[in-house]
C-alpha cells in the first residue's frame, strides 16, 4: 500500500514522456516530399502462334505476293520497332509499327522473324526469309 503512490506516479511519469515524445515527432518532421509514379513495367507482346497453338489451333494468317519482308530491326519500346519491307515490286522502305505501306494496309505486329499486316480487317504474315550461312 505503500509503494502504490510511488507506482502510480512512475507510470504517469512514463505516460507524460511517451506523449512529450510523439508530439515532439510530430512537429518536428519534415514535409513530406513529392514523388514520381514509378514508370510502367515493359509489356511483353506474346508471340501469337504460340499461343495459338497451345490448345491444338493455328495462327489464320493470309500470306501475300505483294509484299516482301527485307528485314526486321526490333527495339526494346516495340513502338520503336522497325519493318524493312518492299511492296509490289518497290525498293525496300523502313516502316514503323502502326505505319501505312499502302492504303488500307498497315503494320499491325512487328515480332524478330515476322510481321503482321492489317488489310481491310484481315490479316497478313510476312515472314523473314531464311538464309543458310
């Protein structure tokens, strides 16, 4: 009986510095400082025929005459990436994805052996030639 006065005033003690403490903390911090969103991960396109043939199906692509695929320069934004491609009989030209080669026709897909073109709602697979070294 006592220590209960002694007790009682430690734990006020106690409770008066744990306020002092926060309150302190509270005043004294600094503003919070303005942060930049963390830019978006790079997407993955995935490869279409892959996914087309994992439950037994096939890529429907038409393959066409008029156009010829020279070559192919993939970039790390695949925005930025390009298709070299000559169209009925012309010199090769570099075309951007989303680029119109000819009215109606445009580049859809640009992947590392193949393009994929959108004429008039349909699809066209370009693929790269294969050379033997």
């Amino acid at each position: 009986m006592k220590r209960r006065p002694a007790i009682t005033s430690f734990i006020v003690f106690i409770a008066l510095c744990v306020s002092a403490t926060y309150w302190t903390m509270l005043f004294l911090q600094p503003e919070p400082r303005a942060t930049r969103a963390t830019p978006p991960p790079n997407s993955i396109v995935p490869d279409l025929s892959v996914a087309a043939t994992l439950l037994g199906g096939a890529v429907q692509a038409k393959v066409s005459s008029n156009f010829n695929l020279t070559g192919i320069i993939v970039s790390d934004p695949l925005a930025e990436s390009l298709a070299i491609i000559s169209a009925n009989g012309k010199p090769a030209r570099p075309f951007r994805l989303h680029a119109e080669i000819q009215p109606g026709v445009r580049i859809q897909e640009v992947q590392r052996s193949y393009v994929l073109l959108e004429q008039n709602s349909e699809i066209i697979r370009l693929e790269l030639p294969v050379t033997n070294k």
